[in-house]
C-alpha cells in the first residue's frame, strides 16, 4: 500500500522496543513516521521543527513532571492530536486526561484494526477509549448520575437510537412511533450532531461501547 501524497505524519513517544517497532508495522504503509522519541526532551525537540498531525503516547512511560506538562504541551501546539496509547491508567489519571481535553485512549493489547478506527477517530476530534477504558469512564461517570453523552439525548431519541440498532428503516420508525417520516429525519440528525458521530454504524457501535443498547440488540 502506498501512502497518500499527503501523508499525516505520526511522532511516537514510548521507550518499549516491541510496541513501537508493532507501531512502525503497522502504521507505515498508511502514515509518515516522523519521529520515535523516549524522552520529554526528545518529543520537545522533534515538535520544534514542524508539528504534525498526531502523537502517540503512553504518558506512564515519559519523563513528564506531571499532568502540567501535558497541559503545557496541549496549549502551545493546539493543532496536535494526542492519543494515549498505555497498559494502564488509574481513575484520577483518566480524570485529568479529560479535564485537559484528551479524549482518545486506548490499551496496548489493542488490534490494528482498533488502533486504526482509534488513529482516525483521533484525527477526526471523536472520542474512541478501549474497552478496558470505557468501562472506567462509564463508572465515572455513573457516580456522577449518568453518562454526559447519554444526558444530551432525549427519552425520544433514546428509543429511535435502539430501533435504528434493531434494523428499522426510517419510514418503519415513524410507523413504530406514530410520527412522521420528516420527524425522524430531524430525529436522527439530531441524535448524530450531538454525539459526534457521521453515519448509522458509528451511531451502534457508540451506542453499544456506552450501554445505550445491548450487543444482542444489533441486528445487521
């Protein structure tokens, strides 16, 4: 596979050999590897020269003073996407990765086929956390009453989500619910603004991932 002529170019910041060098396997058909870095001072170096679209990072393993230095990072080079790619992350570290605005996460025992849905969904500002990670966030949030996500959709809305996942069209929904066709229209673009999402099949698997619907309830 040939990479684009714009490539989107990726510094890796991690000091385990086999991670980065499965990275570099699997990323460099499709993007340009700019730099591996293992050190605050390295990553500080290499974004100097040009920024690039992304950073792949396990937080744990580089000498940052703390979460300040991440902060500090985010806020001098604003066009830089941060993934946390790691083995482990506490429930007040998942905290602060939130408050500073990083929201994509995932665990290294990670497919290439979810490291890359995670790459693009990084590069497209959506949310994306491993399994692993989203059942920590959803506890989270769970102790504050509900899931944000699931706070902004109506009682309404919530229903057409699990009839859009049971595999109705458009036009049964509206015979389902006893409302229009156009009603659901709006409905459905509605329900995809507010959770960032572009098309049905982003809508199930976000609606699964954050318990809105059940697996079982997904028919294809």
């Amino acid at each position: 596979m040939e990479k684009d002529t714009n490539s989107i170019e990726i510094i890796i910041a991690d000091t385990q050999y086999l991670i980065v060098e499965a990275l570099k396997t699997i990323l460099t058909d499709k993007y340009e590897i700019k730099e591996i870095v293992s050190s605050k001072y390295e990553l500080q170096k290499a974004l100097q020269t040009d920024t690039p679209k992304l950073l792949i990072l396990d937080f744990s393993l580089i000498d940052f003073d703390g979460f300040d230095d991440l902060k500090e990072l985010r806020k001098k080079f604003t066009q830089l996407n941060i993934l946390i790619l790691t083995n482990n992350i506490s429930r007040n570290e998942l905290i602060e990765f939130n408050n500073i605005g990083i929201i994509n996460i995932l665990h290294k025992n990670t497919d290439a086929a979810e490291l890359l849905s995670c790459i693009d969904a990084t590069l497209r500002g959506k949310k994306f956390y491993s399994d692993v990670f989203l059942d920590l966030m959803l506890d989270l949030n769970e102790k504050k009453g509900t899931v944000d996500e699931i706070i902004q959709l109506t009682s309404s809305e919530i229903d057409i989500v699990r009839l859009i996942a049971e595999g109705l069209t458009t036009k049964e929904i509206a015979c389902k619910k006893f409302i229009s066709f156009h009603t659901v229209m709006t409905h459905r673009k509605n329900i995809l603004r507010k959770l960032g999402v572009s098309n049905a099949s982003e809508l199930i698997m976000y609606a699964i991932k954050t318990g809105i619907i059940d697996t079982i309830e997904y028919h294809i």
